[in-house]
C-alpha cells in the first residue's frame, strides 16, 4: 500500500468517525433501497425476455412469486386506454374502406401503484383501439405480431421458442361483427414477426366485442387481448355531446389482490373463475382523477360498455337512471327506458344514453359491489355545471 492511498484511508476512517455511525447506517439504507429498486426492474425486463420464455404455465406460478418492492414509482407504461378516446362520429352517406392497424405487444405494466402485470395487449392499451365503421362499409384489418419497427425492450429480444413457452407464439382476431368463420381468426393468426390483413364487410349495425382466438384464447383474454368495434347504421347515430369507452376485464393472478410486486397470470384462478380483480379500462383507478369521465351539466352523453373477457358485468351508475339503453348491442333496435343496471355477457356490449342533469361526481361500478369495492370495479364521471335544485337538494332540519 502506497504513502497517499494510507492517507486516503485515514482520513476516510477520521471522517467516518467524525459523521458517526447514523450516516453510514443511513447511506447503506439508501444503497439497499437502490439496490432493489434496480433488482425490480431488472426482474421485470427478464421476465418479458427471458424467463417468461423457460416456464411452463405451472412453472410460472412457483417462479414469480410476490415480491416486496421499495419503490412507489414504477417505470412502465400506461396501460389503461382513456375512455374519451375513441375516433368521433362518422357523420357520412357513402360507404368507404376503413383500414385499422393492429399490433399485438407484451408489456409489463403496472395493476395498481407497486403491482405490475404482464399484458398481453393490441397496440399497447386496454382495452385494444375502439373501431369505429358504418353498415356497408368494407372494414380491413391489419394484424402484425409486435409493434412495427419499434425498439420494444424485452419483445424484440424474444425468439420464436420463447414466445412459444411463454404462449404467445401466435396471436389473432376474432372479430364479432363479422359474418364469416371464426369472426376472420382463422385468417389473421400471426406468428412472431409476420403480419396478415383480412377484409370483411360491415353488414350489421351495431356495438361488439373483438378478442384474440389463439390458443389458449381464455388466456389471451384474460391477459387484455380485447377491443370494441361499433358498426354505426347507415343513418348515424343520434347526436349527442359526448362519447365514452369502458369495457370491464377481469384478471386473475396468484396472489391476492394488492399484494405488492409482479403478478403472474394464475390459470387455476381463470379456470375457477374466481377472478382477483374486475377492472374498468384495464387497470385500477384508470378512469378515475385525472382520468375521470368529465361532462358538464345539460350534456347528452353517450357510453359504449363492453366486457373483454369472461365474468358477466352487472353495469350501474350510481345516481344515474339510464335514459335509454341499448342492451345486447342491438343498437338498432328501440330502447329500453328508465333503467338503473344491465347485465352484459361476456363477449357483448351496450349503448347506454343518459343527459348529466345535477353537477358532481359519479361512481360507475359493477353492482355485484364487493367487486368495486375490494377489486377494482370503479370509474368517476365528474359533471360539472350548475346546480339543479329543484332537482337535488338538502333540506335541512
Ligand atoms: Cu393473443
């Protein structure tokens, strides 16, 4: 050891001396803290390239445990799609091709704060782009296995083997507004790297579901593999101030709900049925704040709700009568009126009209309630405006 790295040395132990043990006690928290904020991180990223690709399903579920994680702020996208993104109304009298551009992706993204999922995705969202055509119109779907010419950290690195074991070797589109087998699954499996593109014509109005159909399809469901497609009649649909797109999900991971940490898809709990999270938009509290459903008082307001996967959704607002309600997505058929919850079926949709009358807020649920009390069932629509009171109001004692 050299004179100055001994004086180094000293003058590092005198300082230590001097600061005293708490700093040091302090400094090793912080160190440990980092250190796993990085090991999370780092799990994830071999968990959607590597990991995910050597586990059977059964495996998985004793591979990825719970984790305990130090951080609050995860480094993951945003999966949940906001509900006023949706393309307007077409407001046209010629029929025309609509072409829709479809990518499937894997994404680790967060449940709820300090929860993360693997989704399994079209074009990164839950739920997969709302698309939008009229009766007569040819629709044309383009389909491509992973996100064209994007660095996906993670996808990219996958090899057909990995996919494979993973079991997202192929991904599709069943599409139920279409005539014809399989709703063009059977023309649109696409293995890593291919892309495929089929052609149908929109010949019955009204609101449906899309999902993939490959094997095992309940899994890519549960995953997040689901969209809605609305076939306007030729007509249009009548005018109204707002728009909004909310498909309820159900998720099942191993371990129970707001256990902190990656959460692995459990197929036990899918084949149960026993979900442990009914969620709006994709993830907990994704249409809530910022992200609440915003009209303002005198608004017509329209709502497209779906449900993706495999639970029927028992659909209420609370204080709010639904004007008109399209059940079943016979959104051609007349209305039912006045009605306060409707089932919708796994696999369906409704159209649902209501005029926003008393300023507030209001919470959309699934009335079967503990699923939006204890498992993510909730959304906010915020009126803004006015009060009404000759239409609510306190009377005071
Ligand atoms: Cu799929």
């Amino acid at each position: 050891m050299n004179k100055s790295r001994r004086l180094l040395l000293l003058v590092m132990a005198l300082s230590s001396l001097i600061t005293g043990c708490s700093d040091e006690a302090k400094y090793k928290a912080m160190e440990a803290k980092y250190n796993a904020v990085q090991a999370e991180k780092a799990k994830h990223k071999a968990m959607s390239a590597e990991e995910m690709a050597v586990h059977t399903d059964s495996e998985m579920h004793h591979a990825m445990p719970a984790q305990s994680v130090e951080t609050h702020k995860l480094d993951t996208d945003e999966i949940g799609r906001s509900a006023d993104d949706l393309p307007p109304p077409l407001n046209r009298t010629q029929a025309q091709l609509v072409s829709v551009d479809l990518y499937t992706d894997e994404l680790v993204a967060e449940m709820m704060p300090e929860v993360t999922y693997q989704y399994w995705t079209y074009n990164g969202k839950v739920p997969g782009p709302f698309i939008r055509a009229r009766a007569g119109d040819q629709v044309e779907i383009h389909l491509s296995h992973g996100k064209p010419g994007a660095v996906h950290q993670g996808h990219d690195a996958h090899t057909s083997a990995q996919h494979a074991a993973a079991g997202h070797s192929a991904h599709s589109i069943d599409l139920h507004a279409v005539s014809g087998p399989g709703g063009g699954a059977p023309l649109m499996e696409v293995g890593q790297g291919e892309e495929k593109s089929f052609r149908f014509k929109a010949t019955h109005p009204g609101i449906y579901v899309y999902h993939c159909a490959s094997p095992h399809v309940p899994s890519h469901i549960a995953n997040g593999m689901y969209g809605m497609i609305l076939v306007e009649p030729p007509e249009g649909l009548i005018k109204v101030d707002r728009e909004f797109y909310v498909m309820q999900g159900d998720f099942y991971t191993t371990v129970k709900y707001g256990a902190k940490g990656f959460q692995a898809l459990s197929k036990e709990k899918l084949l149960a049925e026993q979900p442990t999270y009914f969620l709006f938009n994709g993830r907990v509290n994704s249409l809530s704040g910022d992200r609440a459903l915003k009209a303002k008082v005198g608004e017509k307001i329209r709502l497209f709700v779906g449900v993706g996967s495999h639970i029927a959704a028992n659909f209420h607002i609370i204080g709010v009568v639904f004007d008109k309600l399209y059940p079943d997505g016979a959104i051609t058929n007349a209305p039912l009126k006045n009605v306060q919850t409707t089932t919708i079926s796994p696999g369906s949709a409704v159209m649902i009209e209501f005029t926003a009358e008393v300023p507030g807020k209001y919470l959309l649920v699934d009335h079967s309630l503990s699923r939006a009390i204890d498992k993510g069932a909730l959304a906010e629509l915020i009126v803004e405006g006015l009060d009404q009171p000759e239409l609510y109001q306190q009377v005071s004692q």
